[in-house]
C-alpha cells in the first residue's frame, strides 16, 4: 500500500474515533451542561489548567520522537516507556501534594480533592505513550479509534449515572478517570509490544535530543490555550470560566472534529516524505485545502447560529457564552489553515522552529489577555482572535523556507472555500432574521438554515472552482473505497 493510500485509511480511522469519540462526548457534555452549574465547570476547568501544566513533561516528546525516527529499535521502546513511567509517578506525587497550594491561589478549597484524585491520571496515561505512537507510527488508526471510541462509551455512562445521582463536579472527575483507564486497558489490548526491563542512555539521550523542543513547544502551547482559563478563574471567578469553557469547549470539539482528525494523520505521512519535497508539498497542499474546504464553512455556519445552538443545546443559563463563542469562531478559521505548519517542522527535523514560533504566540497571548481581562471574557476572546491573525503570516513565512511552499499557490487551496463560506454566512444570516420575525422556533431555524447553507456552498464550490470540487469528489471516492479495501484483505 502506497503511503497516499495509507494515509486516505488512517484519515478515515482517524475521522471514525474523532467523530465517533466527540459525538459520544458532545451526547455526554450536552447532558451534563443542563444537570451541572456554571459553576462546576468552571471548577473543573480550573483543575485542568494546572493538570494540563503538569501533563507537558508526562511524554517529553517521546511519542513523537518514536514516530519520527526512521530506524527504530527495541531500545527506544523500553527506554521511552520507563521513562514516561518514571515522569507519570514524579507527576502525580507532585500533583497530590501541590493541591492545596494551587486551591489557595484560586480560593476554591475544593481544588484540592479534586486535583489530588485526578493526578492518578499521570500514571494512567504514562502507560499508553508507547502503545499509541507505535500504532500510529503503522498507520493503524484502527487499533486507537476502536480505544478512544470504548473509552469515550465508558466515561459517557459513569459521568451521566453520577450526575443524575447528584455527585455534581465529581461527576466531571469519575468521567474522565473512566475515559482515560479504558482507553489505556484498550491500547494494551491492542499493541502486542510488552516493555523489557531494560534501559539505555544513549537512546534516551537520543529520544530527549528529539523531543526536547517538542516539549518546549508543548509548554508555550500551555500557555497559548490556558492563559485565558487561568486570568479569568483568578481574576474573574468560576462562573466567568464556566461560560468561557463552554464556549472553548464547543471551539476545541470542532477543531478534533475538522482539523486535528487529518493531522493525527499528517505527521506520520509527512515524515515518511521528508525526503522527497515535490510530494511533501503536494500533501500539505492536499492536507491543507482538504481540512479549509470542510471546517471553513462549518465554522461560519456555527457562528452564525450561535444563539439558537447554545440555548436549545444547553439552555438558557448559558447564555453568556453566546458572544464568546461567535468570537472564537474567528480563530478556529484562522488555526485549522494553521495546525499542519508543526506537523511540518517536526517531519522536517525542525521541531525547534514550532518552539520559536510558539514563544511569539505565547508572548502576544499573554499581553494580549492582561489588557483584555479588565473588559470581560469576550475582550478575552478578542484578543485570541488577533494573536492569531499575527502569527499567521510568520508561521507560513516558516513552512515556506522549509518546504519552498509557493505564497500564491497556498492561498490558491482556501481562498475559494473562504469566499464560499462568507457567502453562504451572509445568506443563512438574512435567512435567519427572516425566520426570527416569523416567529420560527430555534430548533427550525437551525435545520433550515443547516440545509440551505451546505446548497449554498457546494453550489458556490462548484461554480467558482469545478476543479476543486472534483478534486474533492476524488478524495471522499478514495476516502470511501480504500478502507473498505483494507478491511476485506
């Protein structure tokens, strides 16, 4: 099998656990925002920051690094197990005894429970690095689709049964305890690779070399995606994050849905091309017009309909999450043009350049939300928006040393999905308040604004670029018919 034919089965495996696992977590999450306050939320988000800071040492890049080295030996298993072992029992130590300490700066005495009972997490997810970089690093995404997918099931059923029996914010931790522990006795299930008792330095030393600015660029994505959870939890409270999580929540759902499904796939496809630039271009070209043709117009759909979506999915209550979603929306474009660039680098063997990059998103996040914060959670949202738009053009200038990536040719793969997007938003939105003067209910403006969009651009597609659209047609023919290949072999 070819690694094009390879890479269109692991994109349809992957698209199978990303949708299949995010449609049982939204059932899930559109379940527990009507049974849980605002407040739980945003308490449960408080929790994930400083886990979310404590899981960037768990891997050390080391699950990229097995990815991405070509000669890979039994040594680099071992030693990456052991030592992500070794880092998930440092980590939960640190996590059950920093507990306290982190519920005293956000003055929520229930932190400390709550963070002391999730930091088994460390040690859970420390046993599954190996397992999972080694399935992808096969391309068989079926393996990993089939434990995300259980685990999503088995979290879904205890997060529902303790809220409906009144366990409030432990519901969210039981949920994610489930998730997590399935997924892991899954993936040991499905990797036949058990660890020796064995270790080397030297292919430690060589796995660090690789994955160090991978950790670097982890840490500076830290603060990229939770320093707004952390100045809104300290300065604005739990509630004020509870509605910002939400509308976070629903961004980062659509970004694993339309984006992050096809660069799951990218690395792996990416690093077996390192060699051949002419091919690499042409899949970045594909990866990136693929994923601009299909998140673009759901992203503006989204915006458009946000008040109808959020209160017939979670109810009134959330009704502050409204704005800050519609602005989010802005960035979730912006990144799903974004998200292959580290990919890139790290296929390339420039992992450090996505460090660089990384620090300049962290710096203009971090300035950006100390002057928003006074305004509000969507000031917050702003400036996410516009850190975005400025590191955009560095980050391509990048790829475009690297890969010798044509400025002209790149805009060519969404500049007619963005056109087509905007035009679609400008009709559903007159639709829309069409529909709201007639007094329509909510759940109909949304079905018929869903169907008139998606007529509208397809048709805007097939009219201003008949080439894209039977490329398109071409990829969803492959997407269909290789799977169905590959499973009757």
């Amino acid at each position: 099998m070819s690694i094009k034919e390879k890479a269109i089965a692991g994109i349809f495996w992957s698209v199978l656990q990303n949708w299949g696992s995010q449609a049982g977590s939204l059932i899930v999450f559109f379940v527990l925002a009507r049974l849980l306050t605002p407040e739980a939320f945003g308490l449960a988000a408080m929790a994930n920051i400083f886990l979310a800071f404590l899981q960037i040492f768990l891997q050390q890049g080391f699950a990229q690094s097995l990815i991405q080295i070509e000669e890979l030996e039994a040594e680099h298993l071992d030693t990456a197990f052991w030592s992500s072992l070794a880092i998930g029992l440092s980590l939960m130590a640190i996590g059950w005894f920093g507990a306290d300490w982190v519920a005293t700066g956000f003055r929520q005495p229930l932190l400390t429970p709550i963070l002391q009972v999730c930091s088994v997490l460390f040690v859970i997810n420390a046993c599954s690095n190996v397992q999972q970089a080694l399935l992808e690093r096969a391309f068989n995404f079926k393996a990993t689709a089939t434990c995300v997918l259980f685990g999503t099931f088995a979290g879904g059923v205890i997060g529902i049964t303790m809220a409906l029996s009144g366990y409030g914010i432990w519901t969210l931790v039981g949920q994610q305890l489930g998730q997590e522990l399935v997924a892991v006795m899954c993936l040991w299930k499905m990797s036949a690779w058990r660890p020796q008792l064995r270790f080397s330095v030297a292919h430690f030393r060589e796995l660090f070399q690789i994955g160090w600015p991978i950790v670097s660029f982890n840490f500076l994505q830290f603060l990229n995606s939770r320093a707004d959870d952390l100045l809104i939890g300290y300065f604005l409270g739990s509630i004020s994050l509870g509605y910002y999580s939400i509308a976070y929540r629903i961004l980062s759902v659509m970004q694993q849905l339309l984006v992050q499904t096809s660069q799951k796939v990218a690395l792996p496809t990416f690093a077996r091309l390192q060699n051949d630039l002419e091919q690499f271009r042409q899949a970045f070209y594909t990866a990136t017009q693929l994923t601009s043709s299909i998140a673009f117009p759901v992203f503006a759909g989204v915006g458009v309909l946000a008040p109808e979506l959020i209160v017939q999915i979670f109810g009134n209550q959330w009704l502050p999450s409204i704005p800050v979603l519609q602005v989010l929306i802005i960035a979730g474009m912006i990144q799903s043009i974004s998200f292959f660039k580290s990919s890139v680098f790290i296929a390339m063997g420039k992992s450090s350049w996505s460090l660089w990059l990384s620090l300049l998103s962290a710096v203009l996040n971090l300035t950006g939300f100390a002057i928003a914060i006074r305004w509000g959670i969507v000031a917050v949202a702003a400036a996410f928006v516009i850190r975005s738009c400025l590191v955009f053009p560095i980050g391509q200038w990048a790829v475009s040393r690297l890969i010798h990536v044509r400025l002209l040719t790149y805009l060519q793969q969404f500049t007619v999905p963005l056109a087509s997007s905007i035009f679609m938003s400008i009709v559903i939105l007159s639709t829309r308040q069409i529909l709201i003067s007639s007094w329509s209910s909510p759940i109909l403006i949304v079905a018929i604004n869903s169907v008139l969009g998606a007529i509208i651009y397809i048709g805007s597609i097939r009219l201003l670029s008949p080439n894209l659209f039977k490329h398109l047609l071409n990829i969803v023919r492959l997407f269909m018919a290789r799977p169905n290949a590959k499973t009757s072999n």
